[in-house]
C-alpha cells in the first residue's frame, strides 16, 4: 500500500516499512475534495457537512506527508475552520461557507506542493549528475535551439533529480546569461508573482514542454517576432474563449518584450474583448494583465454556465470547483 493510499484509508497500520524513492520524493494525495451539490441552487446542509468532514480529511492526510517531508509545523497553514452551524440553510450562505473551505483546502494543496518541490531540490546536491550544456548567452536561431535540446538531453540523463517539470525550467533559466540574462530574471520574478488561484505558476513556466515553445518563440527564428509585430499592429480581438484570448495576448507580449502591465497594453486588451465582456468590465481598472485574465476567464465561464444557449458559450470549457466556489462567494460577498 502506497502512503496515498494508507492517507486514504485514515489508518497507519498497514503502511510499508519503506517506500520506493519515487514515493519518498514525492508522496501526495492523488483525490482533492470538491463541493458538488445535487441541486446547484438549493445546495443543503447535509452536503456542506460531507464536504466539510473530507476538507478536514485532506488536510490532516497532507500534515501527515508534511511531517514525512520533515516540512516545519511553523510553515503549515491554518487548520480548515469545518464547523456547520446547526441552522445554516440559506443557499447563499452555504456556497459562502464552501468557498471559505475551498480557499481552505487551496493553502494545504499550495503547502503540499511545496513540500514536494522542496524536497526535490534537496537531492539535487546528492545525485552524480552528466556535464552541464554551455551556458546560453541569448543568442537566436541555431544556438538557442542547440542549447534547449541540450538541455532536454540534460533533464533525461538526469534520471530523479530534475523530474519536477518548474524545477527544471528554474535550472535552465540559471543557466541563461549574457544578452538573455533580463529575459531570464523576468521569468523567474514571474514564477513568484504570476501564480493563479490555486498557487500555480503561468502554464508555460510549469511546464517543460510548453516551456520550450516558449523559449524557442524568443530566441528562435527572428522571423516570428516580425510576424507577432504584424499581428499586433492589425490588432487582436477575441475570438474563441477569454482563455485563449490571454494565451495569445501573452505569447505575443513575451515575443515583443512588450511590458503587458503598462496602462495603454491593458486598455488594448480591454477592448479586444466579446462585446459582452467589454461591456461587463468597462469601468473596471486592472494594475496587472494576469489580475485581468483571473477575473474575466471566471467571469464567462460562470456567464457560459449561466447562459448555455448562448453563442458565447463553450460546452467543453467548465469551472473547476475551486474557481466555481471563489466567484460565487465573490458574489455572494458583495
């Protein structure tokens, strides 16, 4: 039985002795808790109590592997606060109440995986590891594409120690100086600052293979920055959904080296929005483009749940029910 599944079960009596070192590096909880209400608008008690019990369940199963990862009770968030009044019955207050339990269950998965990254890192400096690629000064074309490979080889070779998709993209930006040393330092200020709800970095930057399409566009053929410029000048509109909207605002951004924070970038964006969002938003001021992203994606996909028929909708594109739970207790809040 592995420890995800002696976490499961509540029970310590049938864990192994010891555990394979792909578990001991990175043991986790394979099942995160979700509200999930039979009728959406007339959620009950009974079913926030259920969810409440397996929020604390969770949480407990990852103190359990924190303890295991030698993580201090210091570092732990703030225990779920699980307690249902006995005549909570309002639907409004109930979904409130979720939401609460999900920014919950959120912090103890953020701890989780740090833990697991923490620990990863830890085996780096144990590990016999292949020669390093030459490291890359920022040039484009053939020696970016020469380094990346270089790189992925170097991620293969290195068997456990760089299996953790940000962990690697954090060494290969280590790796990068010269003429790309600012882009590199951008990218990692990004890692820290750009996390969506669920403390997650930009998808690019988590994971390798996007990572390297990334990497390429900036410092591969400098043909495609000239054609992103094209693309910009014409100007960019939504056509599909807000998600895929802001992927291509950002690929086009990170090409350019444009500063996708500045005023007049966001009021570009703003404006290349559905006619229904830019209206939804017209007053509204962001300080950042991924601050814009977060509300806007949960704003339609919420509209689209709302409004199915409509031709803005997408029926394969769905909340999560973290992100679910977050906007319905932003609304319910106001």
């Amino acid at each position: 039985m592995s420890l995800t599944s002696s976490i499961k079960s509540e029970s310590n009596s049938d864990r192994p002795s010891t555990w394979s070192e792909h578990e001991r590096i990175t043991p986790g909880i394979d099942q995160i808790p979700v509200f999930n209400p039979v009728d959406e608008d007339s959620p009950t008690r009974r079913e926030l109590v259920a969810y409440a019990r397996s929020a604390g369940s969770y949480a407990n199963g990852v103190k359990v592997i924190l303890d295991f990862l030698k993580v201090p009770a210091s570092k732990f968030p703030e225990n779920i606060n699980t307690h249902i009044y006995p005549n909570l019955s309002q639907p409004h207050k109930i979904w409130r109440k979720a939401f609460e339990i999900a920014k919950g269950i959120s912090n103890w998965e953020r701890a989780l995986n740090a833990g697991n990254n923490n620990r990863l890192k830890e085996t780096l400096s144990h590990t016999i590891k292949p020669p390093l690629p030459q490291p890359f000064q920022g040039q484009t074309g053939d020696q970016a594409l020469a380094f990346i490979a270089a790189c992925s080889n170097y991620k293969i070779l290195s068997l456990n120690t760089l299996n953790n998709d940000e962990v690697m993209v954090r060494w290969t930006l280590q790796q990068t100086g010269g003429k790309g040393n600012s882009w590199a330092v951008k990218q990692i200020r990004r890692l820290e600052q750009e996390k969506d709800y669920r403390g997650r970095a930009p998808k690019e930057l988590r994971d390798w293979g996007k990572f390297v399409v990334f990497f390429l566009n900036t410092f591969g053929d400098p043909s495609i920055a000239e054609k992103a410029r094209r693309q910009w000048m014409r100007g960019i509109t939504q056509k599909g959904n807000a998600e895929q909207y802001f992927n291509k605002i950002e690929d086009i951004t990170h090409r350019l080296s444009y500063n996708k924070d500045a005023k007049i970038i966001l009021d570009q964006v703003k404006m290349g929005l559905k006619p229904y969002l830019r209206t939804q938003f017209i007053k509204r001021e962001w300080t950042t483009l991924n601050e814009m992203k977060q509300e806007v994606i949960a704003y339609e996909k919420l509209h689209g749940q709302i409004n199915p028929y409509e031709p803005t909708f997408d029926p394969d594109y769905h909340l999560t029910s973290s992100e679910e739970q977050e906007v319905r207790g932003y609304f319910s809040s106001e």
